[in-house]
C-alpha cells in the first residue's frame, strides 16, 4: 500500500525492507521502527529468506535520521502490546534496531538511493555490504547538534569504516559529497541511479544462491570480531559453527554432488 510507512516486497530467495515516508526524507518515524523492527523479527525466522536489501523510496533518501517529532506521550494499547511496542520501552529505540539488522541471520545490503543522515547513516553502516547512486551523499551530524551519539552507534561506524575514518566522520559532522563517500570507503559500489537497483539485485541474487547454513555461520563468525572475546573464545566459537554449519550438513553433500556433477546446487539450509 502507498501510505504504508513499510513497504515489504519479496522476490524469490531476496526480501527487501523499503522506508516508505519519501515526504519525510523516509526518516525513522516511531510507527517505522516499530514495523522494521517486527519485520525484521519476522523475516530473520524464515529460512526461505536468505539476503535482505533495505532501501528507500524515490530516489533522494535512503534514510534522514530519526524523526525526534513523531515521539508520542502514550502508546494505544494494541501498540503497547505488541513485540515492537516492547522494544519501543528499551532506553533506545534506534538502538535496537540498528542491533537487529547488524546481527541479522543472513547477509544485508543497503540500497543507497538517496542520502543518508545520522541513524540512517548508522542503518547503512550496520549492512553488510552498502551499494549507492552516485548522487548519494552521507552523514552523521551529532557534533554540529550538540549531541553525544550513543556508543554502540559509535562502535559500528568504527567496525564498518575503521577508527581513523570515524573520528573524521564524528568529529567534523560533515555531509559528504558523492566522491568523498567513494574515496573513504563508506560504500562498497557506486553505480549510476539508474542502474542502482539492476546492480544490487544481482548480488543480492547471487549471494542468495549459496549454502544458507554456509552463509548464516560465516556472518556469525564475522560478527565475532567486533565483540569483546578473547582469541581462544572467538575461535572456540567459531570452531563449533564450522562444524554444525557445514561439516554436519546435508547442504555440503549437496555442493559436493553438484561440484562433480558440473551443475547448480539445490541447497536446503539443513
């Protein structure tokens, strides 16, 4: 529907999450967070799904930051209710949903249609993989409002671009021109708006073609890294998702067979 503020879309073994408030620079309104967030809750159990793109619509705004004006004073009761609703009460919204996409099962890509400011600067760092139009531009602004960004927040940026960039990117506020976003490395692909969503559909459908056990084990294993584990705990970790991920696996059978028999591997995520 065009006055959803989420629009959900799916298209084979790709689902796609659009922020759907174009008049509002498709900036994170509380109703849109709610719905990303149970979206997101919904689409990480269903194994049928295994790559996400989030986007926005038109071709000006991926994402304008969090919409401080759609804050409520009370919440109706089915709201209050519900699994959102809930995470809604958590100290920090914004939060949780940058965590949810961050360590979501299966690979993400941000489809860079337009600008993206402050949360949703930090919604497209937390992506796996960040494909923009060449008309992008990029921010993260709290030092020119006189805000202390959250940590975690911080500590995303700094995993997604690394330390020296983001001290750059916090401490100035800068809005970034499309080059400056290419040369720093804020985005993977740039590619003309016109061929933006050709190009992201493509991987998105090649990444989906692969082993989901495969991919859901190597991104947990990636996400390993930025947490606070000692060596020997990484990799006893990782070690038991090597094996219960593809060692065990009816999957890696199965891409073996294929391998031999020069064909396309049918894969099942067990």
């Amino acid at each position: 529907m065009a006055d959803e503020v989420l629009r959900k879309e799916r298209q084979g073994r790709v689902g796609t999450l659009i922020l759907n408030r174009p008049d509002k620079g498709n900036s994170l309104s509380v109703e849109l967070l709610l719905k990303l967030i149970q979206a997101l809750q919904e689409w990480a159990g269903d194994d049928t799904i295994r790559t996400l793109v989030i986007t926005g619509t038109g071709d000006k705004a991926f994402c304008g930051g969090f919409d401080v004006r759609s804050i409520p004073t009370e919440l109706p009761p089915q709201e209050e209710a519900s699994a959102g609703a809930k995470g809604l009460k958590s100290p920090n919204p914004v939060e949780q949903l940058l965590d949810q996409v961050k360590n979501y099962p299966y690979p993400t890509i941000a489809m860079l249609n337009g600008y993206a400011l402050g949360a949703g600067f930090n919604l497209a760092m937390c992506c796996d993989l960040r494909i923009a139009a060449d008309h992008v531009r990029m921010g993260i602004p709290p030092a020119k409002l006189g805000l202390v960004y959250h940590p975690e927040g911080i500590k995303q940026v700094v995993e997604a671009v690394g330390m020296a960039r983001a001290r750059e990117v916090f401490f100035t506020g800068r809005l970034y021109a499309p080059e400056d976003v290419r040369e720093m490395g804020l985005v993977h692909q740039m590619v003309p708006g016109s061929e933006l969503a050709g190009v992201t559909y493509r991987l998105a459908e090649e990444i989906s073609e692969n082993a989901p056990l495969s991919l859901k084990g190597i991104k947990q294993i990636l996400n390993l890294f930025g947490k606070s584990l000692g060596l020997s705990e990484r990799d006893r970790q990782a070690a038991e998702l090597i094996v219960a991920g593809s060692f065990l696996s009816e999957d890696l059978k199965e891409g073996q067979l294929a391998f031999i028999q020069k064909r396309k591997p049918d894969f099942k995520g067990r």
